[in-house]
C-alpha cells in the first residue's frame, strides 16, 4: 500500500511539472521581472473616474473584514467598536500611506451600513464620519476609492424591522428598495463634493438568496432564482437613479453593478440588465468577484489543488475572453471587486497564478481588487487565509507577492494601452 501510494505521488508530481511546463513561457514570470519597481500609474494626476481613464486606478486592494463587520452592540456603539469586532486593527493614515507607498493605487472600502442605521433610516453621524476620514486619507494619498453597501443582504426575507437591509425576493423588495434608497441617499449627499469625484461607488455586494440551496449559484430553472435576479435588477436601479439625483459628483459618478451573487456567469446569461442610467453611456461598469479557479483559489478540500498548470490558464483565458466580449466590447467595463488565492503552502504556484491572473486581465482592460481579510494564514480555516498586507507594520507579508501583484498589473496595462 505505501510503495503504491509513494508511486502515485511521484506519478502526480511528474503529471504537475508536465501541465505547468505547457504554458506558454512567454506568459510566465522570472524572479527578476519586478524588483522594486515604480507602477506607471504611481506619480500620474489623479483623474475623475470616466471609462477612458479607468486603467488609471492600477490594481487595488480591500479593507476586508473592517468596515464590513457587523456585529455592533447597538445603533449608538462607537465606531471603532465594530470596525475591529472580526479581529483587524483598527485603520491608520499609516496603513494607508504605506499601501500607497508600495503601488496601491485603488482602495476598495467595504462599508456595511445595517449595524449603524436606525428605524428612521438614519445613519449614525459618528459612523459616516469615520468612513468620510478614511476616504479623505486614501484621496490625500492620491488613491482612487471604492465605496459599497457591503454586509447588508438579510438572512431572509422576514425582515421585522424595515431598516435591517435588503433580501432579494417580492415578499422582501419594498423594504429592500426603502432601505438601498435611504443609505444610497445618504452616502451620496456625504460625497457629492468635487473632492470625492475619484470615488467610485457600487451599488451592492453579492446580493443573493441567503440561506437558499442556490445561494452561490443562481439556476435560472428555479423560480425562486429567476425571481431573485428580476428583484436584483431593481435594486441596482433604484441605486443608480437615487444617486443621480444627489447632485454634484454624483451626476456623472463612475458606479459599479453587480448580477446575482456578484457571479460572471450570472452577468452574462442573460438574465442580468444594467440600469438605465439619466447621465448616459459609460458611467456604468460591472462588478464581479473572480476566485478563480476556485479549487486552486479556495477550496482545501479533497477536489481542491495546489499546481498551477494548463487547465488553470485555459480556465481563466476563457473567463477573461468572456467578460471582455459580453461587456468591454459593449462598452461596459468591468471590475473584479474581489479575487485572490488563499494561502495553501504554495508560494511559487500562487506568484504563477497571480502573475498571470493580472497581466491577462489587465490587458484586456480589466480592472482587478485584491480581497485582503488581514489573515496570512488561517489555521482554523485555510480557505480564508487571504491577508497580504499586514496592518500592523504597514508592510506587505511577502513582498515576492506584492512584486508580482504590482508588476504583472502594470504590465498587462501597458499591453492593453498599446493596443488601443
């Protein structure tokens, strides 16, 4: 039994080596591709957010597990209190001058509002000035910022009170557009000045069925699926017509817009419409999160893997081809709001995949956010050890990832520059 098992080991290690060696060389790092390099981006004007300036914005990084807690004890607890309630510190103008030191370009601030939101639909004044501070830092660090309704999709659609958030069904969609009416209202009119138009702002994060067998994967045979995505559509428009009609900045604001859990596939079955917009065409893009493929990205289970090989490539190739003809060809551009690979072990395989992640979707013009939840590893839960930042030294973990995560971005950004 060992000597077959030690066989099958040496078999799958020399099928490993075979697949990655397939890839294209050309399409692969060295080690001394990206020293300490300077990103083209890094001393360029900061420029309002338009479709033609939108490869401005580099490649950027969230503040993940910090705004987007939600376990407040109460409408009035301070701030602070929830923002480091998942075990992050809490956030400094050092933190994010050293995210800009290092080729941070874009920060994308998930912000969930149902913890500090009362029955009147109130924000609470303390909270939005603490996420008003640390957009002013992220601008003062000539950042561009993405700004969301993050954790506030409810367990389900029996929502007692009407201010606990948004669920995307008929029961639910009246208190559900209530509350996307009132935040987007408020978030709007706190950042209508001229200073914040380098704000952009996306309208909802992975809205879905919480709780649902398809939570995760929307089946359009499902009628509780297709009634979800009709409710998701509104939802989205009633964001954007609400924004609009804020005044100042936000007449002609770049916003994000997501299908249903945030998915590709949902964006482009079909069944998926971007609001009609009253400032026009190209003032619209698609957000997307893209952990793929998600058996090398997250999955530490039996089915998932370690190598990058040529079925990896071949996955993200068509991935990227497809969210260029469905929406970039359209004249829609897309947002990866989200993407990473969860730290396995395997560094050399997760710097192939990072490198070529970046470059193939920057050159097709595609914007991509790095997902960062402040844990380098996860003991408990390996899928989740998405931390490459660390906030604490205002430092990156491993600055081989951070070389390869800046570099291969703005190589793929050249690339698409050169072919328009």
């Amino acid at each position: 039994m060992a000597k077959t098992r030690k066989t099958f080991i040496k078999s799958m290690l020399l099928l490993s080596f075979i697949l990655v060696s397939c890839v294209d060389n050309s399409r692969m790092f060295s080690w001394t591709d990206y020293g300490d390099i300077t990103p083209p981006w890094q001393d360029s004007e900061l420029k309002a957010v338009t479709k033609e300036t939108l490869m401005d914005l580099g490649t950027g990084w969230n503040l993940g597990n910090t705004l987007d807690a939600h376990n407040a004890d109460s409408f009035s607890d301070e701030p602070q209190n929830t923002e480091t309630s998942w075990g992050q510190p809490e956030t400094t103008r050092s933190m994010i001058e050293g995210l800009a030191k290092s080729g941070i370009k874009t920060v994308r601030l998930p912000v969930s509002w149902t913890p500090h939101i009362n029955a009147d639909y109130e924000i609470n004044a303390e909270w939005m000035n603490r996420v008003k501070t640390i957009v002013d830092w992220c601008i003062e660090e000539k950042m561009y910022v993405i700004l969301n309704i993050h954790h506030d999709n409810y367990i389900n659609d029996n929502m007692v009170y009407a201010f606990q958030g948004f669920y995307p069904t008929e029961k639910g969609k009246a208190k559900s557009l209530a509350f996307v009416e009132k935040v987007w209202e408020q978030v709007a009119d706190a950042f209508k000045d001229a200073k914040y138009d380098k704000v952009i702002f996306e309208t909802l994060n992975e809205p879905r069925l919480r709780g649902h067998a398809h939570e995760w994967n929307a089946e359009m045979s499902c009628p509780e699926c297709k009634e979800a995505v009709k409710v998701i559509n509104e939802l989205n428009q009633k964001a954007v017509t609400t924004i609009r009609s804020r005044g100042g900045v936000n007449t002609d604001r770049m916003i994000m817009v997501p299908a249903y859990v945030a998915s590709p596939y949902a964006a482009w079955n079909g069944s998926f419409k971007f609001p009609d917009d009253p400032s026009g065409p190209g003032k619209l893009a698609l957000s997307v999160h893209m952990y793929t493929p998600y058996n090398f990205t997250m999955n530490c289970g039996k089915d998932g893997y370690n190598t990058f090989s040529i079925q990896t490539r071949d996955e993200l190739d068509w991935h990227f081809n497809m969210l260029k003809s469905n929406f970039i060809d359209k004249g829609y551009p897309v947002i990866i709001g989200e993407y990473g690979a969860t730290n396995k072990g395997n560094k050399e395989d997760r710097l192939i995949w990072f490198n070529y992640y970046l470059k193939e979707s920057a050159s097709r013009g595609i914007i991509s956010i790095l997902w960062d939840n402040g844990q380098e590893r996860n003991n408990e839960n390996p899928a989740e050890a998405f931390g490459f930042f660390n906030r604490e030294t205002c430092q990156w973990y491993d600055k081989d990832l951070r070389n390869v995560i800046i570099g291969a971005a703005a190589e793929g950004a050249k690339k698409h520059a050169s072919s328009m």
